[in-house]
C-alpha cells in the first residue's frame, strides 16, 4: 500500500498524475471522460493516482500566458464521484490558503474518511493573501498522522535560485510532511542539487530523510515546451535546441525523461534516499496519454529490473 511504502520509507514508488475535466464540461461529457480514464489507468502499475487542483498563475509572472487558463473540476469531488471504482489510493492537491480553517477542517475529514491523501499547495502568487497558512493546514492534519500520510511540494529550480530548498523541506517535516512530489524534472543537475544539499543537511541535523518523488513530464509540442518554461520548469538550453530540431518531439521527451528516471535511480540509491516517480499525463492529444502510460510501464520495469518492485 502507499501508505505503508511512504511511512516504512520504501524507494521504488509509482504514481500517475492527472487534472480533472475543464469546468465548464457537461456532466455526461465528465461521465464520459472518467471512464475513458479508468480504462487507461485499470491495466497500470502504480501505487496511488495523483489529481491535481488547477490554479491560475498567471499573476505569478509578466509573461503572457501561452494557453488561456480554464478552471476545472474539483479534484476530490471528481476522484470521489468517478474514480472510486480504481481501487488504489487517490492523493489529492489542495491550495489551503484558498480556505478557510473551519473548510479545511471539514474537507480533510471527508478526505481522509474516503481513504485518500491529501497534498497542500502554497498560494498561486506572491501577492495573495492566504485565509489558512501552510503551516495551519498541517496542524489541522496533524489528528490523521497515525493513520494517514501528507504529501507537500518540492521545487528544485526555487533551489538553484534561493538555495534553500533543503531547509524548507525540513520545516514541513516538523509539520508532519513524509514525502516530496518535485516539479516537473528537465533539469537533472537542479534536482541533484536539492538531493545533495538535502543529504548534507539531515546528516547534519541527524533526521531521517524524507522520500523525494521525481514528477515526468513527456513534451509533445514546442508550445507545450514554452508553457512548461511559462510555469517555472528549467529547460536547459541544450536540450532546448535539441526539441526544436527534433522530428519528434514527443518521441525524443519520452527518451530524455527516461534517461532522467535512470540517473535518478542510481543517484538516489547511491545517497541513500528513498525515492519514486510520478509521471504526469495533464495533456489532451491522444498521443500524449499514451506516451505517458508508456513511460510509467517503462519506469515500471526499470525499477523491477533495480528489485524495487515487484
């Protein structure tokens, strides 16, 4: 089970995360789309399924945003209402600033009684000022620990500018957090950095390290590549180049992601950190699902081949 893997520290970890339908969808239409989901998911190998909650972040940034922000289904009420029938955990994002403690109080409860994990967000903007801080939702959490796992967010490209990123893992550990979903991973250098720094830090403070869960992301298209830049993802250059000249972008991502799932593992096994994957299907293109469930199988296989799974 998830919960047992995260709370005994076990590497080798698999989910497979996905937004709910756009707002404005019609509710056959949602019927409709879930379970084309189920089929897709029914015949994977993960641990738990990731839903996430869709924010604008367009204050975030000047740049102009390179697909218009549509809002979407809750994550919860979509999971709750037409996922229930895949019977693997559910984690599920949530911006607790957006709530009140009273609403978070509340939605946890509802949560936690469906069996699913939930993950807190911090704010979509600088500028936003939060109704529950961060570290209110934890404390709020805290009566579910010993039944119950809290995921939070990591994100090595904050790292390489503030440099801090181990510490704020840390300070979310003393609220109860045990595992880390990274952002989307192009950059192998910067999550490095996060691990080696992280590492340095709880050897120092003698506290067990926390598991760190590498999100993967296949790139279809060079717009899809700018929105990824457009969100805070580092690209380096050299890869860059290499999407634009590419026959197939699509193809050479899926490649270049494995090749990152591949050095992780090895770096991950070599410092001692437990470790897993998340690979991100938030697209709509038919041929980007299906490059998605290939890199899970993929993954999959390779960390059978490593003896983390079985």
């Amino acid at each position: 089970m998830f919960l047992d893997k995260i709370k005994s520290k076990e590497s080798g970890i698999l989910l497979y995360g996905i937004t709910p339908p756009k707002a404005q969808v019609e509710p056959l239409k949602v019927v409709e789309i879930a379970e084309k989901t189920l089929v897709r998911l029914h015949s994977l190998d993960i641990d738990a399924l990731v839903v996430y909650d869709v924010q604008d972040e367009s204050a975030r940034t000047s740049e102009e945003r390179p697909f218009p922000f549509i809002s979407a289904h809750d994550p919860f009420e979509f999971a709750k209402e037409h996922l229930h029938s895949l019977d693997i955990p559910k984690i599920i994002y949530r911006p607790a600033g957006k709530f009140t403690q009273e609403e978070l109080t509340l939605w946890l409860d509802d949560v936690i009684a469906h069996g699913f994990s939930p993950v807190f967000v911090g704010i979509p903007a600088p500028d936003f000022k939060p109704i529950t801080s961060l570290s209110e939702a934890y404390s709020i959490w805290r009566k579910y620990q010993d039944t119950s796992v809290i995921g939070a967010v990591t994100i090595p490209e904050r790292h390489a500018v503030l440099n801090d990123e181990d510490q704020r893992i840390l300070d979310k550990m003393s609220s109860g957090v045990s595992y880390f979903v990274s952002q989307c991973v192009f950059n192998v250098d910067y999550a490095k950095r996060v691990i080696d720094d992280l590492v340095k830090t709880c050897v120092h403070k003698e506290i067990a390290l926390p598991t760190i869960i590498f999100t993967l992301t296949a790139c279809g298209s060079l717009k899809t590549l700018h929105f990824m830049e457009w969100l805070g993802i580092h690209v380096p250059e050299a890869l860059k180049e290499e999407f634009k000249t590419s026959e197939n972008v699509l193809a050479r991502s899926v490649e270049v992601c494995m090749t990152i799932a591949e050095e992780l593992i090895h770096y991950c096994a070599e410092k001692g950190v437990p470790f897993g994957f998340n690979i991100e299907s938030v697209a709509i293109r038919k041929d980007e699902i299906e490059a998605s469930i290939a890199m899970v199988n993929r993954i999959g296989e390779t960390l059978k081949a490593q003896g983390l799974r079985k």
